[in-house]
C-alpha cells in the first residue's frame, strides 16, 4: 500500500563519484577535497510529511532524521552517501549536469542527505535529513 502510484512524489538524487584533491592559485594541495556527485536523476517514491515515532524506532533511536522515502525493492542505488532534491526542483543544463551561475557556483544545490538506508523483504526505507548547502 505505502508503494501505490498514487502516493509517488517525484524527487531528484544524484550519486556520489569521487573526491578530488582542491589545490591553491600555485598548484599546492591545500589538504581539502570537493566531493563529485553524478548528475542528477528522477525517481518517485513515497516521501513521508515529517519523522515520527515509528520511523524513529525504525531507524534507531540515536539517528536524526527528517523525511522518510519509502519505495519497493527496484529503487535505485541510493546510499548513504546520496544527495538529493525533494523541496526544490534542481536547474540543469542542455548536458543534464547542475546549472552554475558566472561564478561557477551551483545555482539548486542539493536540500537533504541520506541518513540511513533500512532494506526488507519488499521495500527499502531511506531516512533524509534536510541541509542547508551555500
């Protein structure tokens, strides 16, 4: 029931690719990295309005949460270390990347992150916790 069509909403994720290496203006590591996502895709799943008790003791009760993404078991490979767009709608460009501004920043960047991925027989559960990304 949880997986009716009816109850879908429609959200974007993108997955995690690697981290590189951020050097200064001479070429020198400075010992940061910048994390590469893919671009990002569409899915839809059910996406709860707010965490409650029974998803708390779902997930743990040391794991804060904010959302709850329940979908059957052909749910794309979302882990823990996912980004996703479920309040706003991300800007891409003609390639299907994220559209940046003159000064190369990201003009969506991404709004929640995945806690925990809880998988059973049928369905997958994926905990979200919303960010605030500059």
């Amino acid at each position: 029931m949880r997986c009716m069509s009816r109850n879908k909403v429609t959200f974007f994720y993108a997955l995690y690719e690697r981290k590189e290496a951020i050097t200064d203006d001479y070429g020198n590591t400075t010992g940061e990295f910048e994390v590469i996502y893919g671009n990002p895709l569409e899915y839809s799943a059910n996406i709860s309005a707010a965490k409650g008790e029974t998803q708390t003791r779902q997930f743990g009760e040391n794991e804060v949460y904010d959302k709850v993404i329940v979908a059957d078991n052909t749910v794309p490979p979302i882990d823990e270390y996912s980004v996703l767009w479920i309040d706003t709608l991300p800007q891409l460009d003609e390639t299907g990347a994220l559209a940046t501004d003159e000064t190369g920043k990201v003009i969506t960047p991404y709004d929640y992150i995945v806690t925990k991925v809880a998988r059973s027989l049928n369905s997958v559960s994926i905990a979200v916790s919303k960010v605030k990304v500059q």
